[in-house]
C-alpha cells in the first residue's frame, strides 16, 4: 500500500471517533461522543420514523465497532479518559488487521 501504516491507523481512529460522535448525535438524545444511559445502539426503538431506517442502516458498523466493548462501560458515569483509551486501542488494534489484509490483497493484485 502507498499509505504508510501510522497515517493509515490515525485517519482509521479519526474516522471511528468521527462516526461514533455523528451518529450518537443524530440518533441519541444528547450530543455526545460516548452516551451516558449506557444505551450504545441509540435510535433502534425510536418511533420516529427516520431515526428508526437510519440506525437499522448503521447497526452493523455500530456492532463492529462498539458491540466488542460495550458490555464492559455499564457504568453510567465512568471516567472519560478510560473510554476513549479503550475504544482507542480496540480502533487501531482493528486498523492494523485492516491494513495487513489490505496490504495481502494489494500485493496479491500486483503479481
């Protein structure tokens, strides 16, 4: 790949925190990056109608970067620091996988 691997698990962890924060703000009741009510899936039961499509849309994405960690922050006002080092090193734990089996599929391509 032309990308080296630390620009490549920076902009990978820019983009995770990036969609978490979005989409907790579109869905949830609050503008936050982590929810405080412990609900990490925000949107799924909403009667309103958008809210409902949109969730469904991202739950998968949602699962696979959240659904691994989420059992773990049942507190409802755990230390801000904590989080985001976990999710942090999940992320660039799950960017380095992503980059050697991209990085297999490229030079596969090539011969």
């Amino acid at each position: 790949m032309k990308i080296s691997r630390t620009k490549f698990v920076i902009t990978f962890l820019v983009s995770a925190f990036a969609f978490q924060f979005i989409s907790n703000s579109l869905l949830g009741s609050e503008v936050r990056l982590f929810p405080v009510n412990g609900e990490w899936f925000p949107g799924t039961g909403s009667p309103i109608a958008w809210k409902s499509t949109v969730s469904t849309i991202l739950y998968p994405i949602k699962i696979v970067l959240v659904g691994p960690l989420s059992p773990l922050f049942t507190d409802p006002d755990p230390a801000p620091p904590i989080l985001v080092l976990a999710f942090a090193s999940y992320w660039a734990a799950m960017a380095l996988v992503l980059y050697y089996l991209l990085s297999k599929i490229i030079t596969r391509k090539k011969i």
